[in-house]
C-alpha cells in the first residue's frame, strides 16, 4: 500500500492536518491544495493514484471541479472519493454520473474509516 500518492483538495486547515497526518502515518504519499482549480491543475499534471476533494471550495464547487477533471482523458478513469459535510441527496445523484468511487460525510467517519475506504479504494 505505501508509496501510493493522494490529492487531497480542502480549504479546511484542521481537516488537512488530520487526513493528511493520518494517511501519511499509513504509508501514503499525500499532497493537498486550498482551491478547486488548483486542486484541478495538481491532479492534472501529477495524476495522483486518487483524489479526495471536497465540495465547499472557496474558488467553486467541488462537482463543477470534478466534472473538468472527468473531461480529460487522465481524469476521466481518476479514483475519486468525496469528503464532505454536504449530506443532500440532489448532490449525490450528480456525483453518481461522475464515477465516484465513495461519498464520505466528514461528521459521520473518523479517520481510521477514511484511511479504511482509502485503502480499500486503492487496492
């Protein structure tokens, strides 16, 4: 499992210590942006072994973010899990058409279950 590389897109400074304390602590490699077009052009340019983005940017939304990523032919098969506090049933039906691989809740998981769908979803 070790030495797979992970984007993590979230503008919440908490959240990024934590995850990214807790999947490096698991072997991975983690790099995190602030911005959804950063986060886009990171994931773009280093194709990461998987992207977890979050939906509240503060540049765009996170759908509108990963929708541009499954546009290019990289991005269009990228591992993709959502980690984010928007539980609304309307957002996750969009997602759905982007090929998700998880929608995570942050609320509802801890880090030893995010770092267990990590590894599940990079198996």
């Amino acid at each position: 499992m070790s030495g797979k590389q992970i984007l993590l897109i979230e503008d919440d400074e908490n959240v990024i210590k934590s995850v990214v304390y807790s999947l490096e602590k698991a072997g991975y490699i983690v790099e995190s942006t602030v911005s959804g077009r950063l986060g886009l052009e990171t994931a773009l340019k280093s194709h990461p072994d998987l992207i977890i983005a979050d939906l509240l940017l503060p540049d765009m939304f996170g759908a509108d973010m990963l929708a541009q990523l499954r546009q290019d032919d990289w991005g269009k098969n990228a591992k993709v899990i959502v980690l984010t506090n928007l539980d609304e049933a309307q957002i996750k039906a969009k997602l759905a058409s982007l090929n998700i691989e998880q929608y995570l809740v942050k609320v509802e998981n801890t880090l030893s279950q995010i770092q267990e769908v990590v590894d599940q979803t990079l198996k």
